[in-house]
C-alpha cells in the first residue's frame, strides 16, 4: 500500500477583539514560502518594532494599546 504523505504549511492571522477576528493568509508546500508570506504580511501592517512582544521563524505577537494579535505559521501533514 502506497501512502502519499502531504505537508502543508499554512499561515493564519489573528487579532484581538471581541469575538476575536481571524483568517488565513495563505497555504504553502514549503515551509521557507509559509516564513515568507508571514515575514511580508508583518511588514505591510506597519507595526512598531517596540509593539513586537515575541518575534521567531514561525510566530510572531504584538501588542499596542488598541491593537493586537499575531500570526502563526501551522504545520499540516496530510495522508492520501
């Protein structure tokens, strides 16, 4: 039996708020191209970098007085 496993890397963005809004930014085959829609993602939303509470490869928080959230990237393996 041949099982074809499928990673998936997709990109999510959150923000806070009552009820808390979210969406998907993007689905991606690899995970440098998942980093690179969060990476340019962030950049268009213009944050302070002193707003920046946790910023790694895969995750980043901010935090101002008005507006905060994230964006995750989430790992999906996929069997076929």
């Amino acid at each position: 039996q041949n099982q074809k496993i499928m990673k998936l890397y997709v990109v999510n963005y959150y923000e806070g708020g009552t009820p808390m809004e979210g969406k998907t930014l993007g689905v991606f085959d690899s995970l440098d191209k998942a980093k690179e829609s969060l990476t340019q993602n962030l950049k268009e939303l213009e944050i302070p970098e002193e707003c920046i509470k946790t910023q790694e490869d895969e995750y980043v928080f901010w935090d101002m007085d008005d507006f905060w959230g994230g964006i995750e990237i989430q790992k999906l393996t996929l069997n076929n």
